[in-house]
C-alpha cells in the first residue's frame, strides 16, 4: 500500500529544486505559511484579525487559535500544507475574481449553460474550499446579480458532460499508455522541397494561398509534409495520428508511478519540463459514510469542525439517505499516516461524534455504519494526487507552459492543472480540452462553430472563438491555408485545403469528389457550394447581396450535411474521425 507512488523521494522533487535554483532571483516567492506568520497581505483577513488581536496584547485563546488553523485550511490548504502553497496562488484567485467580476459588470449575458441529464443545485460549494470564488457583481438595478460560486453535481458527470463530449468518438477504455513519439516523415518533406523548387512558387499554380498569417505559412511552406504521432500502449498497440491530446492528471507527467509513466520522443521542451516539476500536484481524499440514522443537522449542508483534518458534506441534504462525506485535507489525507480503511474510519467518526455529542448525544453513539468507502488518489498510480496547486516557486507562466502544445504543435496538452481560471476543477479540464481540439480543428482547416461547444467559447483562444472565422468573413484569423480548385471545367470550385495535406501532393485532376478530407463535399463532389471566404478569386466585397447570399447557401448546405452525417451515425458510429484523418 503507499509503495507504488512516490511522493518525497521522488526525482520530481530533486528536478523542481534545480529548477528553482536555477532561477531563484527571479522567481523569490513566500509560502502563504511564511505570509501568515509575518501577517502580511498574504494572510488576508484572517491574519490581520490574529495582528490585531495582538496589538492589544490578549494572545488568541486555545480554541481561536483552532478555529483560525482550520480557517486556513478551508481557505487554501485543503489540498497540500500552507508552507508549500505560493502566496501567489491568493494572489491570481483575487484577480481572477476581481476580472470576473469586471467582465460580468461589462457584459452581464453569461453563455447559457448546457442542458444538464445530471443536475446540478448552485446552493453549495461542493469543493467545501472554493466559495471564497464566490461574487456578486454590483447591480445597478437591470442587471441581474451573477452567481460564482460552486454547484454540486448530484448525478454525476457522465451525462451533464462525458457522454457529449464522447459522442461520435471512438473511446478506448483501460489502455495505458506508454509512450508518444513524433517524428517529420523525411521524404515527403524532401519531395516537397523540390516540388517548390520547380514551380517556383510556395504553393503550385492551381493552388490559390489564402494565408494571412505570412510568418507562419512560411513555416508551413517549409514544411508541408504530414509529421506522424504514434501513441504506444502497455499492450505494444501502436496508433498513429497526425494529433495528440495529452490530458494526463500533473502527478503522472511528474513521474511519480512507474506505471503510468508516459515517455516522449523527443523530449518535451525545456519550459514544460520546469512547468511539469514546479507546479505542485496535491492530494486530498474522501470518507464517504452511510449510517443507519442521521444524527447531524438534516439540512445544514456543510460542517465545519477545529479538526483540521475533516471537513464534512451533507450528502443527506443532496437526497443520499443518511450519508456524509468526510473531505480530508493533508497532511493527514494524503496517505491517512499509512492506516487501513477501519483505523481511518475510527478517527473520522469520534471527531463526528465529538461534533454532536451535546445536541444529539444518544443517536451519536448510537447510530451504526452501513458502507463506507476511503479514496486514497496520492497512492492512485493512475491519478498521483488529486489536482494541482499553485506551489512555492510556480507562477502563471508555468501553466502557460503547462497548457502549450510541443512537437511542432502536433503534440497538445489539457486538463485541470492547465487551466488558470479553472486550476484543479472540472471545468478547467473540460475547458482545456475543449481549446486544445479546437485550436487543431483550426490548424486542419475546420471552422469551429463555439456554440457547439459546453460553454460556448469560453474556453478558447480569441482566434479559435471568432465567429466570423465560422461564418467565414473573418478576413484576419486562423493558420494558413491554401485551397484547390475542382478540375472539371463546369465546376472550377475552390476546395480548402487542411494544413495537414500537402497542397502539391493533389494530382491535377483533382475533383470535388475526391475531397477525402470532407465528407460532406467528397460526397456532394460539385454540388456543394464554394465555401465564401474573402481571398477566394471572385470574390467582391462591395457587392453584399452576393456576399450575403454565398454565405446563406454555404450555411444552409453545412447545416444539411451534418444532419445527414448524424442521421448516417446513428447506424454507423465513429464517422467524425474520418473528418480529420488525411
Ligand atoms: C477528493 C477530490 C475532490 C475534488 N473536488 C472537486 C470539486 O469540488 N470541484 C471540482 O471542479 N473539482 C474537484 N476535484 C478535481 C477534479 O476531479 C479534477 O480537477 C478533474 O477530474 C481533472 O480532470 P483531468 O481530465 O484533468 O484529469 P483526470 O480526471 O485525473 O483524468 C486523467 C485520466 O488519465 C488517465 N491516465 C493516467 N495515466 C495514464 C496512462 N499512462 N495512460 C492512459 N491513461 C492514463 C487516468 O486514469 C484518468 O482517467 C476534486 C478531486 C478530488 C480527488
Ligand atoms: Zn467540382
């Protein structure tokens, strides 16, 4: 038990020190321990009441002094001690808070929230350690105050986002996997480099190049051939692909289970390398007991207690009968001091019993333990922790370097610790993965249509968001693309081109029909219409009844073949992959 995950010998560990020295002067940061002690800004309210309380010479009595420590936990320590939590983790929370605050004042429309098969009810903070996310903007009497804080999911995530995030998606459930290489195929890129060099030109002549971005189609011009990924699991499968999101939980990057440890070839930059070993992973468990009665307050949603160790939800008050949810912080939670689940058990419910004792002395002692169940995530090879924190050392540029892709973009990256506005909670993870299929379904050439995603663009890039990219009179956004034109005379229409195909290697004769990368025009060949979009030859702008019309049959034509396409899925599932396979 405990072995298979490591925790304070790990190299990880020794990385982050060298990693830190090596920048010590430029990254000098306090623990928000050290903040407290010196009763700085750091420690907020809570120890300006502790200074204050000193200036009048009256030491905090024994059970102040309690409450204050468990306050600390609440607020900040609940998933790793104060003395490794950065004083700038307080920091970007009030700023986040602050901006969001500002940005709800500025436009108070929110993106309406996707429709829920779980439930949730917005009334508690189900993390038991967020509300101080909570906020109400100022109402100047027509804007209706917005609620920040917390839900709790009643019925799980599998269909409030799982199952749409998953649809049309072939899952593979139970592979791990152990390795991710990239490698730049040698001869296509060489055979594009001639192909260049005799016609002259970055793209052939009946390519037309609608890149805006000139910078970066030069790159890409460099290197048009399609680079390869292949993913290897524990079984020796091999899959390649021409992406990969990695959304490995922070602890399983840092290397912390033989198990689960992922390679990569090459190897991953400098930065993510410093990001991976300085942001910290933390790990905080659960208790969850049924009993045979309720002997707490039946409607209170959460108790707070001087024991540092619990916190406790009500899971009763949620319609789960007779059930409480111990939320156990570290340094105690992060391996329960090596105790099996009966000794971890005896501890929780003497300080639950201790709790009640006086109100409801007889049903304390006397109620029963039905099931239990103890989550021991630190020892979990597969999670290595439960979310992230923002460790001594760490700052915002490291979840900037967490989150970006590697491997000339091919190789990206998501999940809670790579989110700042959503650090160690579902929706960072939801939201990063979201921005990083986004940003590659840009990279290939797909608009992305941001209500079609939960929560609407707010996880995406300002680029990958624009809607007029979607509706496609953006003029200034998106990578470089290059199109091709039908060769049957009749048609002459303009097909884009995804940056993964090398537009050279499309034969002269090339037809709408073979546009492989399309199923809706591969299948509707010359009978799709031209997709409108600005740098395309005919275009004209002055003239905003064709305009506006191009863009009316291109709409209404994409919104019948995706139907098609979704009617076609339900007999055939996993036909969404074909869209990105070259
Ligand atoms: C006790 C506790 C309380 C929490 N409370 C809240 C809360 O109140 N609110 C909130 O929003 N969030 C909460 N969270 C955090 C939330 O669960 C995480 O932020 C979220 O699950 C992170 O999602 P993710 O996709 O980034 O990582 P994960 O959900 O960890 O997913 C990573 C996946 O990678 C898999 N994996 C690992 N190694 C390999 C490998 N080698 N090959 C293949 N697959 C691999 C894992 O099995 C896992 O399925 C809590 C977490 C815990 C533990
Ligand atoms: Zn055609």
């Amino acid at each position: 038990m405990g072995t298979e995950v490591l925790w304070g010998d790990a190299e990880i560990e020794r990385e982050r020190v060298k990693h830190l020295d090596a920048i010590a002067d430029a990254r000098r940061d306090a623990s928000l321990a050290a903040a407290c002690e010196m009763a700085t800004a750091g420690g907020g309210v809570l120890a300006a009441a502790a200074a204050a309380k000193k200036r009048k010479e009256k030491p905090l009595s024994g059970k102040e002094l309690e409450i204050l420590e468990s306050a600390k936990v609440v607020m900040w320590a609940y998933n790793a001690p104060l003395r490794q939590i950065s004083t700038r983790y307080q920091r970007y929370t009030a700023e986040d808070i602050e901006s969001a605050r500002e940005r709800l004042v500025a436009a108070p429309t929110t993106p309406s929230p996707p429709s829920t098969r779980g439930g949730t009810t917005n009334d508690v903070d189900a993390g038991g350690a967020r509300g101080d996310a909570a906020c109400e903007p100022p109402s100047d009497g027509e804007d209706e105050p917005v609620d920040l804080s917390d839900g709790l999911v009643v019925g799980g995530y599998r269909g409030l986002v799982v199952e749409r995030a998953a649809e049309g998606v072939d899952v593979r459930l139970n592979q791990i996997v152990t390795s991710v290489s990239y490698a730049r195929p040698g001869p296509a890129t060489m055979d594009a480099e001639v192909k260049k060099k005799k016609t002259g030109s970055r793209f052939p002549r009946r390519c037309h190049a609608a890149a805006v971005d000139e910078s970066k189609s030069a790159a890409w011009a460099r290197d048009p051939g399609p680079p390869r990924c292949v993913v290897t699991t524990a079984t020796g499968e091999k899959h390649a692909c021409d992406y990969v999101v990695i959304a490995l939980p922070l602890g399983v990057l840092q290397r912390r289970a033989a198990r689960s440890t992922v390679e990569f070839e090459p190897e991953l930059s400098e930065s993510k390398r410093r990001a991976i070993a300085c942001v910290g992973m933390g790990v905080e468990n659960k208790v969850i007991m049924r009993f045979d009665e309720v002997f707490w307050p039946r409607r209170a949603k959460f108790f707070q207690c001087t024991d540092q160790r619990f916190r406790f939800l009500n899971l009763h008050a949620y319609g789960k009968q007779n059930t409480l949810c111990a939320h156990v912080a570290p340094p105690f939670g992060e391996g329960f001091d090596g105790m099996t689940d009966e000794e971890v058990l005896t501890e929780v419910i003497g300080t639950l019993r201790r709790m009640f004792k006086k109100n409801n002395a007889a049903a304390s002692t006397r109620a029963k333990l039905l099931d239990h169940r103890v989550t021991r995530w630190g020892e979990d090879p597969f999670s290595c922790g439960a979310y992230s924190y923002m460790r001594v050392g760490s700052t915002k540029a490291d979840i900037d370097a967490l989150r970006a892709p590697e491997h000339d973009d091919r190789v990206h990256f998501a999940g809670e610790a790579c989110s700042v506005e959503g650090a160690q909670c579902v929706h960072g993870a939801l939201l990063t993965g979201q921005g990083a299929a986004a940003a590659i379904l840009r990279a290939c050439g797909a608009a992305v249509d941001p209500s079609a995603l939960l929560g609407g663009d707010v996880g995406l890039s300002s680029d990958d968001a624009d809607p007029a990219a979607f509706n496609g009179d953006g003029d200034d956004v998106g990578p470089p693309e290059s199109w091709a034109q039908c060769a049957i005379a009749q048609c002459g229409r303009w097909r884009r081109v995804p940056v993964h195909i090398p537009a050279e290697s499309l034969p002269d004769d090339w037809t709408c029909g073979d546009c492989h990368w399309h199923e809706g025009i591969r299948e509707h060949a010359c009978a799709a219409p031209q997709e409108p979009w600005p740098d395309l030859p005919g275009w004209d702008d002055d003239d905003e009844a064709s305009v506006m019309s191009a863009k009316a049959v291109w709409n209404a034509w994409t919104h019948t073949w995706k139907k098609e396409a979704e009617e076609k899925k339900s007999g055939k599932r996993g036909h969404a992959r074909d869209w990105l396979s070259g």
